[in-house]
C-alpha cells in the first residue's frame, strides 16, 4: 500500500512539474505577443497520446526559410524509391546517347555512384541530347541578385559537380575544381563581385586564399565540355530527338542524399530532388508540378493550405503554418522506422546546421531542421526529453530586428525546459 501511495505521489509531482512548464511556457508566449515586434508561433505535440501541449499561433503562417526541406525530404521519400535516376541512355550501334535527369549526386562526392562507370565502359561515340527543363533555372520568389554565391545554384536538367566552382589563390597560382573553369578566373588586385551574371566568368582577388565556391551558369553545350573533360574522351551534342527507347540509370541510394541536404541545408540537392519527384509524378521536369501532387496525394489534409513554391526554401514566397509541420512531421513519424528518420536530421550539439546549439545534455535530444532567411529563423523536429518521450514541435520566429543569436538562445531556453520537465 505504501508503495502505491508513493507511485501515486510520484505520478502527482511529474504531472504538477510538466503542467508548471506548459503554463510557464505559454505565459512567455502570451508576454512575448504583448510585447515584442515581430512574429513567434509555436506548436508543441505528444504523437502517443495525440494531445497538443502547447499551440501559440499555431495556425498562423510563417515564413519557413530551410523548414521547406522537411517537405521536399518527405515529397522524395513518398516517391522517388530506393535509388535516384541517374541519366537515361540508348544505345544505337557504337553509339550511346544520354540525356539528364536532374540528379544532384552527379560528381558531387557521393560514393557509389554508378553514372561515371557507366560512361567510362563506353567505347563509342557519346552524345547528350540538348534537352532543357519545363522549369526556371531560378525559383518563384528567389533573390536573383544572389546568383553568385554558394547557396543559389542553377537549376539544371543534368548537374555536374553541384553546379558550383571551388577556386582559390594558392601561391601565385589558381585552383580550381573542376579544373575546366581554370582558364574562365580573372585574378584582380580587388574585386566585389564572384562572377559575371551571363556567362562563367570568375573573378579573384590576388590575396585570397580562402576557398570560393562560386555557381556556375548551365548550358548542355557546357555540360559536354565537362563531360569530355572528366571523362577524357569526346563528348557530343545533338538536338532532341524523338523515338528512341531510353533506358534509366540508377546512380546512388537515396538516404546519404537526403542526409547531405538535411544536415547541412543543400539547397541545390532540394530543388533537383523536387524536379526528379516532378519527373516521376507528372513526367515533367517542373518543381511546382511536384508541389502540386503531392498536396493533392500524399498533404491534402494539412491543417491550413500552405503557399510553396520551391524545393530549399529560397523562396520568399512560401508560407507555411507550425501546425502544417508539426502534422508533416507525425506523419514522417508514423511512416519512417524512428531510428532511420533521426538518422537523417541535424542533431542538437552535434552535426550540421545545429553542431553549436540545442546540446550540452547528457545525451543529444533535439533533432530538427533549421531555417534561416534575413529576419526569419525557424527549428522543426522532434525532441527526446530526459524521461524518453517523444515529442514533435515547430518553432517559427519572423520579421525580428535583433541578432540571429537572441532568436537562437530564447529557443533554447524554452526546448532545455521542455527536455528537462515532459
């Protein structure tokens, strides 16, 4: 009986101790609407018992910055199977004729990658046919005047390298990767400007040994000069042609590609990942008739009918409410074995984009997606709280005047407690 009592008494002072940080919590919330000039939601959900605990401007829009990737990882996942396409490829006599697929890992240092082997096993004539996307080579709502840096690669229908040039001053000498670019880099005594807008036409100061990485501008004529550069035989162009049964390529398992666009926000990975999943669903090679299906198929009964319009989250056009990601976020949840799912964020205190925030625990507990445009930070994910539950939330901060890292330090306050006390 004693025992009981005590069980009793224990169950009393953890529900009394997890109820004194949902109102403390909601208190901040409330004090911080009164208060504050710019725009917090939150949305804090136990998947086992379906219960929200906390909704602070829940069903409010936000801009979601990189939390758009959540929905491009679950898009690809739904859809995209085991591997990614490659190229597509026939084969006529001694010649093999290729044509892109928008994959991101093409030269882009993923082991196991089976496109090059493949071409290098050809003996004959290759030819690329001179086919272009159903889509910009720019997003809906991109700053188009961020075209030469790192985080705003071209769209393209057959990627190389990431899209993006790595070169520095190293001595009185240029690097340059890929080393095709080389002769394309203007060594100047100082320059403020990475690149000309038109062409691939590079520009570094003489004192600069720091690695830049440097978008590219695509062209399929360009991609066959790549191609015969790497592969050290002749690459040819031929326009499109009809009537050819083209074979697809596999080329790399999915999971380190969406790993690599998770953790470290690859932007480039999210848009072509977006065009393969249009590829595969509407046979076009058009991110927002991807978008397009999948909320008609696989998110049609999320909460509030969100505004999406790109794969990375570039787009200053998106919107997307806490309770739509919080809803996303169950059902990756309920669909993904746990282990596998976790596997594929960013950890709190660990790993990429969240390697200097939200650790410092005994154990990591915060695996999320970060989101960071001008003004606008955004932490989606699950939370493993210091008793072993699970919990699901989105926190999405907008319009704020005042250090990224204020933003960052109040959330981690509120997820610390959130770890400590549920």
């Amino acid at each position: 009986m004693k025992i009981l009592y005590k069980l009793f008494l224990f169950t009393l002072l953890i529900t009394v101790s997890s109820c004194s940080t949902t109102y403390k919590l909601k208190k901040d919330f409330n004090k911080h609407q009164k208060e504050s000039e710019f725009f917090k939601g939150f949305v804090l959900y136990n998947p086992e018992t379906r219960t929200q605990i906390i909704n602070h401007n829940g069903s409010k829009f936000f801009t979601p910055a990189s939390n758009t990737k959540l929905y491009t990882f679950y898009s690809a996942y739904k859809t995209l199977g085991d591997s990614l396409v490659g190229l597509e490829y026939y084969k006529n006599n001694d010649t093999l004729f290729i044509k892109g697929t928008a994959d991101p890992s093409f030269l882009y240092e993923f082991e196991g990658s089976k496109t090059i082997p493949f071409l290098n096993s050809h003996n004959g004539p290759i030819v690329i046919l001179d086919e272009s996307l159903d889509d910009n080579r720019f997003g809906n709502g991109w700053s188009w005047e961020d075209y030469q840096y790192y985080y705003m690669p071209e769209r393209s229908l057959f990627p190389m390298y990431g899209n993006v040039l790595t070169y520095a001053m190293k001595g009185d000498s240029i690097t340059a990767h890929p080393s095709y670019f080389k002769k394309h880099i203007t060594v100047l005594d100082s320059t403020d400007m990475n690149r000309a807008f038109e062409e691939n036409q590079f520009y570094l100061e003489r004192q600069d040994s720091t690695l830049n990485y440097i978008p590219f501008k695509t062209s399929t004529k360009l991609v066959a000069e790549l191609l015969s550069d790497t592969l050290q035989k002749p690459v040819y162009v031929m326009p499109q042609k009809r009537g050819f049964d083209f074979k697809s390529l596999n080329s790399v398992a999915v999971d380190s590609v969406y790993k690599q666009m998770l953790v470290v926000s690859d932007n480039f990975i999210a848009e072509q990942l977006m065009l393969q999943v249009a590829k595969k669903v509407k046979d076009t090679y058009n991110v927002e008739d991807g978008i397009d299906y999948i909320l008609k198929n696989h998110l049609q009964n999320l909460p509030q009918k969100p505004v999406w319009r790109d794969g990375s989250g570039l787009s200053v056009y998106n919107l997307f409410s806490p309770e739509d990601t919080v809803h996303l976020l169950t059902k990756m949840y309920e669909e993904i074995p746990l282990e596998k799912l976790l596997n594929y964020l960013p950890v709190g205190g660990e790993s990429g984009t969240l390697r200097n925030w939200y650790g410092g625990k005994d154990k990591p507990y915060v695996y999320a997606k970060s989101g960071t445009l001008s003004n606008t930070y955004c932490l989606s994910g699950y939370i493993i709280t210091k008793k072993g539950t699970l919990l699901i939330f989105s926190y999405m901060n907008n319009n704020y005047n005042q250090p990224n890292s204020k933003i960052r330090s109040d959330m981690q306050d509120h997820l610390s407690n959130i770890y400590e006390k549920y």
